[in-house]
C-alpha cells in the first residue's frame, strides 16, 4: 500500500486522497471515499490535522466503523492506536508543525518532505488493517 499511496501523492494527489486511493486499490474500501478525502487535503484546508493522519483514518472509519456489523468501539480503539503510533514518531499530527520551515505550502520541497509521512500513514494503517482483518 505504501507504493501505491507514495504513487499518488507524486502524481498530485493530495495526501488524504494518496491514503484513500491506495486503500481503495487494495479493495479494503470504496472508490467513492476519494472525493471525501478531498476536503481532507492540507490539514482540511487550514493545515491542521495532517491530511495523510485524516486518510487513514477515514479508511479506518469504512473498515471498522459502525454498521450492521460493528458497533463502533473497534474503529475508535485503532484511530487511538494510529494515532499514537504516528505521534510517537511525529511527536504532533498537526499539518502546520510538521511542515514548518516551509514558506511555500505548495513546493516541491515541502511536497517531497511530506512523503516520508505518506508512506509511514499507509504502512501503519495496513498494518492495523492486517493484524484487524482477514482481508490483506
């Protein structure tokens, strides 16, 4: 999932969609999440959640998520578990302190710094979806 996320994000996809069509590719959720996770790009307009952290949790939400099947308490104990793994890492999930030091939100600079977070959302989030699921 990593490949295909970091795929995207190269292409021009914003950093919640690369997470959201990576998993979508993989079949562990529907095409139609992408144009949700749209609004999620640059920390959802205002650079404050980072929009990778934001995809991985939407995938999270469709996987494990309320429905007819879940009551909701798993997909609110693995967004926990994301999440700390990534802050532990990150120290913060907040998208204007990770890219700090960079004047221009849409350089190529910042862009290739926010790689390496793509890339560790996507290998977080499909090792909960492994180690949560028989669908890997």
């Amino acid at each position: 999932m990593k490949d295909l996320a970091l795929k995207y994000f190269m292409e021009g996809y914003s950093c919640s969609e690369s997470i959201v069509q990576a998993a979508a590719d993989k079949g562990y959720i529907s095409y139609d999440a992408l144009a949700i996770a749209t609004s999620f790009s640059g920390g959802m307009g205002a650079r404050c959640l980072c929009g990778a952290v934001a995809g991985s949790q939407m995938v999270i939400g469709a996987m494990f998520g309320r429905n007819d099947k879940h009551d909701g308490k798993q997909a609110r104990a693995l967004a926990k578990q994301f999440y700390d793994k990534f802050t532990e890492k990150y120290k913060v999930a907040c998208c204007k302190v990770l890219s700090a030091g960079f004047s221009d939100f849409h350089s190529p600079q910042r862009r290739q710094h926010c790689t390496k977070m793509v890339g560790d959302c996507a290998l977080l989030l499909e090792d909960i979806i492994k180690v949560n699921t028989s669908k890997v």
